[in-house]
C-alpha cells in the first residue's frame, strides 16, 4: 500500500488546491486561514491521504490472521508508521498554520 500514497497524495494536492480556490485563498496560504471551514476541509483531506495505509493496516491483520505472521506484522508496523507521519505532519500544519 506503500506506492499507493503516491496517488491519494496527488488527489489530495488537486482537492486541496481546488478547496484553496473555493475558499479564495492563495497558492501559500494555509486552509487554516480560512477560519472553521478551512479546518473542516482540511480533515477530508487528511483522511484521503491516509487512507491506503489504513487498507494495508487491515490488510496486515487479514494475514497475521490467514497464518502469515512474518509479513503481516512488517506491513502492519510499516503502513502505521507511516500513517502516524502523515497524521501528525498534517495535524502540526493545522496547528502552526
């Protein structure tokens, strides 16, 4: 689900910059700026991105679970890890604006 995050980053960058126009900001400025409907944006956005590593979470488990312990205990650790970054990248963004 690694290479995955390439492409819900890319969606999330388009909804993003589309949300930008809507809420007529600029290209820098931060979806906060926009007051509660910016943050309200902004948390759609996050869980787009999120969302291949929360499928190879589950996909993890599913093979801890069919007897594939080795393997689905690294894809569980590496898609957490890397969701816990997003998450709290985004989260820290939302904060400093």
């Amino acid at each position: 689900m690694v290479p995955a995050l390439l492409v819900s980053y890319l969606a999330a960058y388009f909804v993003g910059v589309a949300l930008l126009i809507a809420l007529d900001l600029a290209e820098g400025d931060s979806l906060t700026e926009a007051g509660a409907w910016g943050v309200v944006a902004a948390v759609p956005l996050m869980l787009l991105v999120v969302t291949p590593q929360i499928v190879g979470i589950v996909l993890g488990v599913k093979a801890r679970r069919l007897g594939e312990r080795r393997l689905g205990t690294t894809g569980v650790v590496v898609n957490a890890v890397i969701a816990a970054f997003l998450l709290f990248t985004s989260v820290a963004q939302l904060i400093i604006g």
